[in-house]
C-alpha cells in the first residue's frame, strides 16, 4: 500500500500545556473536555511553518490518493503521557489517529539502525501469557487463536489473507523465552500480563515473582528478527517517574523502538480487559487482512470509538511506535512476494556449473575498484529499491532498471549457458561497449559475451565489467 510519510518532532517550551479554558463537565472524560483538549493539542503542534508543511504534505497524499503517514516524536518526557492520539483541528473533526487518510503513530530519532529483516509471508507469533492475577489472560489468548488460526473466509483469496502460527508460552523462565524465539523465525511477539514502569524500560511479569525489563527484552527481540511487539499490559507506553519527575527513555515502548525493534504496540494507561480483547480481535484481523501495523491500528483504535464512545478513554489508550526507517510492513502477500528458485537438483533436469558475475573497474566516483556482484541462475534484477538482487542507489537508477537472464539450452546432450542483458529503465539508460563505441540498449535484449563492459544509468556511477567463468 502506497503511503506519503511526514515525521515531526515536537518541543514545548515548560508550563506550555495549560488546562482546556472551556468549563467542562462534571465527568473526567466528557466528550466537551475531550475536544477541549484535542483541539489545544492541535494548536500548540500545528501553528505557523508547521502547519504549512502539514497542508502541503496532506494536499499532495490526497492528490495521490494515497494515506498520509504522519509520525510525531515527543522529545520533552512530561509530554509523553499526554493522549495525542486525540489531536482535532476543530470540535466536530475527526482526531487525527482516526482520520481514514492518515496514518499516525509516534516514532524516536535516536535509534539503533534497523536490523536486516526478513521477507515473510505468513504471521508467526509467539504469545507469552505472563503473571495473570485478576486478569482473563486465559480468555484473551483463546479469542487471539481463533481469530489468528480460522480458516480463510469466504470470498478472501490467499493474497488477501496471510496463514498464522501461533505458539503459547504460559509464565515462562528468561531462558525459556529466549530459547523459544531463538528456536523459530517469530516475527510477531505478543506479552499479555501484569506490567509496570521502571527506569530500565518498565517490567513485564513472567510470572509473580520474575520480572524481565525492556532493556533485556529488546537485546533478544533484536537479534531473533521481531517486526512486531504487541504489549497489552498497563503502562507500556508511560515513562517511569521518580518523585514524580519522567525519566528520559524510560517507557517499554521508547526502550525498545531505541534499541532498533521496527515497531511496538503498547498501552498509555490501564486498559480493561473487554476494551483490550476488542482492540486485539480487530487488530489481530487486520494484521491477517494484509494491512500494514499502522492501519492495523487504526482500525481497531476506530472499533473500540464504535463500542466505547468518544468520550471514553479507551480509544485514546493504545500507543503506537515506528521505527524511523521502517515502513509499517509486517509481511508480504504471495501477489508482492519474490519467486524463489526452486532447488532442480534433483529434478533430473541438467544444469549448468558456472560462474557469472559483475565487477566493477575503477572509474573517478564509482565505487570502489575489484567490487564484485555475483549473478543468480534465472533471472538477476538490477536497480534503485531494495527489492532488486543487484541495487544501486543511485538517482540515475530506475526502481527496475535492468535484468541479466541466464537461459540453459539442451543441444543433444550438451547443455549450452547464455547470458543477456534486458533494459527496463525508464528512460533507456543502460549502455554496452562495442567495437564502436557505447550503444545504448532501449528496452532490448543484448548477448553477453565474457569481457564485455556495461553502464547503467549515469558514467558517473561507474563502469561494470560482465565476467564469466566456465567449470568442467
């Protein structure tokens, strides 16, 4: 799904938040005290250039028609536990986590880089059920399973709606939670349980007495590939305080986004458990509908508005982070996925032993001299985005700017290997040295011959020599 992103980071100079000047009712979460608020939230973020850049980011999603991802960074601690998910330019707006054309979510600037993630076509969640004194974490994780585990609804083709797995670990050890995810590819994990604040990244109880805190949690999560951290405990996305004073980074959520997991999902306040178990049925739906994590969201933030109303909290109480460098998506449909090689080995068919591979030749800003891109048997797709087996980033470079195919021919019993370059680019960019000189290659298909040089794009992003080795 094609989304426009605009991050904005936000500082309030002290004693900048007032209380809302209309008198409100009677009830702590009337819906005029609601508005009220949304509406000051608004003004002290949106005001002047600001503003300006909103507008014109907005105008240009809707001329694309495509959703506006905007992500907000709080840099002031005592502002983190303020709802502002409820940001209205007016009474009677929609709030800016439940406009259909927006995407919001809060992020941090001072992270780890994004781990190398995996391309998943299938939700894997480990679901850890912690300490679950007055809480029905039983009930939640049967509602989860079904919904995760049904079969596909009618209608719903398997493009539209991603197979799940779902293993429960019920008030594990450390060691048996970091086994388990060190075990199997999980790229979903869930925590249902007692939470608490605390400087380390609040605590999450494994069981009544055994606490794991978000610094150790995001060690492990990190390293075993986790796109997703769903938390539905209390305070997950409140910072710790002493002497009533925030701490810097303190909150799970923070801690964890800081460490470099791509996204997490936790709770601003106490939340009930019918509210919760709404939230995560729509959510958990979602995620199998394909959506990416920040339209799972807000569809099931617009669900507990449905049952819950406007002017109660509970709509106002899930807190999503991003990573700055990710792009909310959890998996791939089969229809956006790679088609992968298959293994012919032992099909009986012949196949080729050889070696084929692009090196570079040293030219002035190019990269570095004796560099070396190996090329797949089938199909080598080269060009900007990272979806290509070969990508150069480079403003010369189309998104697919270029394939080298390998096709094997039988002749008798002699299997004959060619390769040939096929030009995609968008304005006939790619290049050939010839006895003659450069030839440009516009939309053709080109023999390679060991040797022979190849440009794409710009001269100044190098030259590239196709080399070819032959194994008896």
């Amino acid at each position: 799904t094609a989304v426009n992103t605009l991050t904005l980071v936000e500082t309030f100079p002290e004693a900048s938040i007032n209380s809302p000047t209309e008198n409100p009712s009677k009830s702590p979460y009337s819906s005029r005290l609601m508005q009220s608020l949304g509406v000051n939230l608004w003004r002290w973020v949106f005001d002047g250039l600001i503003l300006s850049c909103w507008e014109r980011s907005r105008g240009m999603a809707m001329g694309q028609r495509t959703q506006l991802r905007f992500r907000l960074e709080i840099r002031d601690t005592d502002l983190i536990a303020l709802p502002w998910e409820i940001m209205q330019p007016q009474p009677g707006q929609s709030a800016i986590s439940l406009s259909p054309d927006i995407l919001f979510s809060r992020t941090i600037s001072e992270v780890e880089p994004l781990p190398e993630l995996r391309t998943d076509q299938a939700i894997n969640i480990l679901l850890v059920l912690g300490d679950d004194h007055k809480l029905q974490l039983d009930q939640e994780a049967s509602l989860l399973k079904k919904i995760l585990l049904e079969g596909r609804p009618l209608g719903k083709t398997v493009t539209e709606y991603a197979p799940c797995t779902v293993k429960t670990l019920v008030k594990p050890t450390k060691t048996e939670l970091i086994q388990e995810l060190e075990t199997k590819a999980y790229n979903v994990f869930f925590y249902a349980g007692h939470g608490l604040p605390d400087p380390d990244g609040g605590s999450l109880f494994l069981t009544n007495e055994l606490k794991i805190n978000g610094i150790e949690l995001a060690q492990v999560l990190t390293r075993t590939g986790i796109k997703l951290g769903v938390f539905n405990a209390c305070w997950g996305a409140r910072p710790a305080a002493i002497h009533h004073q925030a701490i810097p980074a303190s909150s799970l959520a923070e801690v964890l986004i800081r460490h470099g997991v791509p996204a997490v999902l936790g709770m601003r306040d106490e939340i009930a458990d019918a509210e919760s178990q709404s939230f995560i049925q729509t959510f958990a739906a979602s995620l199998r509908s394909c959506k990416l994590i920040d339209q799972a969201v807000a569809a099931a933030r617009q669900e507990l508005l449905t049952l819950y109303k406007f002017n109660q909290p509970a709509w106002t109480l899930p807190v999503l982070y991003l990573h700055p460098d990710f792009d909310g998506e959890l998996i791939k449909s089969l229809d956006q996925g790679i088609t992968k090689l298959p293994d012919m080995t032992s099909s009986g068919i012949p196949t080729s032993v050889n070696t084929a591979y692009l090196r570079s030749l040293e030219q002035p800003s190019s990269p570095p001299s004796g560099k070396i891109w190996l090329l797949r048997p089938g199909v080598t797709r080269i060009g900007r985005t990272k979806d290509n087996d070969i990508v150069m980033p480079e403003i010369y470079i189309s998104k697919r700017h270029a394939e080298i195919l390998c096709r094997n021919t039988l002749h008798g019993t002699t299997l004959m290997t060619n390769y040939y370059l096929q030009d995609l680019s968008t304005y006939g960019t790619t290049w050939y040295l010839s006895p003659n000189g450069w030839q440009q290659i516009l939309r053709e298909e080109v023999p390679l011959t060991s040797g022979m040089q190849l440009m794409f794009g710009s001269s100044q992003i190098g030259i590239w020599e196709f080399i070819r080795e032959e194994h008896s």
